[in-house]
C-alpha cells in the first residue's frame, strides 16, 4: 500500500474511531478494535506469523502513544 492511502486510510479510521468513542466510549471500542484487528491477522497469516505478529506487538507496547485528548473525547 503506498504512503498516501496508507495516510488516508489512517485519517479515515481515525475519523471513524473518534466517532464511535464518543458515541460508546473508550474501552468498548479498543475492545472491539483490538479484537477485530487480532482476527484479521489470524486470518491473513499463517500461525507462526500470527505468533509473531502477536508477539511484536507485545514487545513495542513501550512505543504506542497517548492520543492527544481531542481525538477521543
């Protein structure tokens, strides 16, 4: 996927998240993402990918930023 979609896919479902957290709250849509997005790589990757993919996204949780307040109030 190139840069650009990726951005604008990205806006987009920012746009969509920000929505919904107002809407629903918070912890009920990171549920939901969370385990919608698990299920995509379960079904794209083999189990050992999946694994793995598991497994670095446990590892980079020191990486992943606070959205700012306005994005999700």
């Amino acid at each position: 996927m190139k840069s650009d979609n990726l951005h604008d896919l990205y806006s987009q479902y920012l746009e969509f998240t920000s929505t919904m957290v107002q809407e629903h709250g918070g912890m009920e849509v990171a549920a939901i993402m969370m385990t919608q997005a698990l299920s995509i790589y379960k079904t794209s990757l083999d189990e050992i990918d999946y694994n793995k993919m598991v497994d670095n996204i446990s590892a980079s949780r020191s990486q992943v930023h606070k959205f700012t307040p306005t994005i999700l109030q």
